[in-house]
C-alpha cells in the first residue's frame, strides 16, 4: 500500500484510510476480522467518530494489540468546550487508548456550528486543551455538502488546522462552483503542508424508493467492481490526497485492490471510461446545491 506524508505531521499514512464507519454496527467477531484484512492490507491510518455507533468500541480491542501500527483518527459533533471535552475523554475511554492522533470537528459545515466551535466557549478550546495536555496530537475538520470547500477555506484562514476530509469524485466536481473551491483548498493545503482527505469515492446515488439493496451506508455505492477500480483511480490519480474507504465493508476488498492496482500508466483511457460509468450506472450527486445538501443516517 503507498504511503505519503499526512501533512506536516511527520506521519507516512496509507492512500487508503479505514474509514472505520464500517464498524458502527458489526458484532465484535465480524469487525476483528475486518480489522485484520486492513492490517494485512498494510492500511496504517484509521479514521472514526463518536457518533458512527459502537465503532470505537468495536476498535478497542484491536488498538490493545496494534495501537501504535496505526494513526488513529476520531471526530466530534460537539460544538462547545463543555460537550467536545466530554466527547475527547469518552472517546479516549471507548478506544481504550491514551492518545488521539487527530480529533476532528464532524461535519463543520455550517455558519452558525462555526461561530459557536471558533468563537468563546467552543469545541476548538477544548481540542487545543487536549492537545496541550497531550490527549491528542493534531487537529482537523471534516464535512459533507457542496459549501464544505468554501467553509474549510474560512476554517484554515481563522486556525492552522491539521486536516481536512471533504467529498471529492467525478461526480462532486461536476458542480461548478464546488470544483473550483475544492481546487483553491487543494492548492492551500498542498502549499501549508495540510492534510486532505476525501470521501465518497465509490457514491453511486442517494438510494433510490424500493431499493432493498442491503444498505450498509447512507448513499448507494458503485458494486461493479470494474467501474468501483475507475473511481478509486480517479481519486488517487490527484497527488498528495486520500482516500476514505466506505461504510459499507464489503466493498473494502475491492477498494484495496484497486489501489493496489493503480498506476500513472492505467490512466490513459480514465476521463473517457468513467463518462461512460457516469452513463451505464446512472451516477448521480449526492449533494446538490440549494436542495440536498445533508447526509441521510
């Protein structure tokens, strides 16, 4: 698995970062052996949250054996000093660790979530408290919807943030606006040595009425696999960014291989075939500005 530096961390992480959603409702059982196909897959980064069920806890165990194998990343949906120091804390408990490498603020996508994290009070006292009192490391944010790239860019200009994880595929850069924020963020954080992580990769579609799919994530994800290989191709073809794995852990594998597969000399035909994926699976956005701009959990 290829590995680059996590901004100016001084950390070499995977491309492909465990998205560690995938847990949030697995049996103890289930997840260790999810677990031990990333290990083997030499997957070094782990990315989770409070709010995605029982997945930090379903980490604990493994992280007894394999902390220090892997830079481990949580998130908080807690907006105030009072309510992110109770989640840092309860997050360190359930892991079972005694240190965070990133906490990151989930989803900071709106103004008024902004005001009160930035502003007197806010959850970015209590990950600035943390990190001094060395319960974590580094400090990110992290978001959905097509305003995400503009907001990451108030973010950076207000704070050094260490990260930032925000929706990138074909798909998401069809909308015009959005594509030429994410390229001024991606040049800001290429430039300041900031970490950018990217999700929904592999989104086909919000999931369409009548659909008994199993529904392993919020959104429908891309199962052919050859058209799956495209999108992670896609996505790692731009240098220097990652790639959060999916929710829904069976197409984990998949994703695997096809990074491992990947290579500047396959990109020749890429633009073209995935136009007609676009066309063949019926891709759609998730996020549409002005009218769907929420996650569905």
């Amino acid at each position: 698995m290829d590995k680059i530096a996590y901004g100016s961390t001084g950390h070499l992480s995977s491309r492909i970062i465990f998205g560690a959603a995938a847990l949030g409702a697995m049996r103890q059982q289930k997840a260790d052996s999810v677990l031990q196909l990333v290990l083997d897959a030499e997957i070094n980064h782990i990315d989770v949250a409070a709010s995605y069920g029982d997945a930090e806890l379903r980490l604990a165990p493994f992280l007894q054996n394999h902390r220090s194998d892997f830079f481990l990343a949580t998130k908080t949906g807690e907006r105030t000093y009072d309510g992110a120091k109770a989640s840092i804390e309860s997050s360190l408990e359930r892991m079972g660790v005694a240190q965070i490498d990133v906490i990151q603020f989930h989803n900071l996508s709106k103004q008024n979530d902004w005001d009160t994290v930035m502003g007197p009070g806010g959850a970015l006292e209590a990950a600035i408290e943390a990190r001094d009192q060395g319960l974590v490391r580094f400090i990110g944010i992290t978001g959905h919807g097509t305003r995400i790239a503009e907001m990451h860019l108030k973010s950076l200009a207000a704070y050094p943030f260490a990260s930032v994880l925000l929706p990138y595929s074909n798909m998401s850069m069809q909308d015009e606006q959005y594509a030429r924020e994410f390229e001024s963020l991606y040049k800001l954080c290429m430039d300041k040595g900031i970490a950018m992580q990217t999700i929904k990769s592999i989104a086909r579609r919000r999931w369409q009425e009548g659909d008994d799919s199993p529904k392993f994530s919020w959104y429908e994800p891309i199962r052919e696999i050859a058209a799956l290989r495209r999108a992670v191709h896609w996505v790692l073809k731009r240098p220097g960014i990652f790639l959060c794995s999916s929710s829904d852990a069976t197409l984990l594998p998949a994703t695997i291989q096809a990074a491992n597969e990947f290579s500047d000399n396959k990109l020749a035909n890429l633009e073209l075939e995935i136009a007609a994926d676009v066309s063949r699976q019926n891709l759609e956005p998730l996020f549409e500005r002005g009218k769907v701009d929420d996650v569905l959990v």
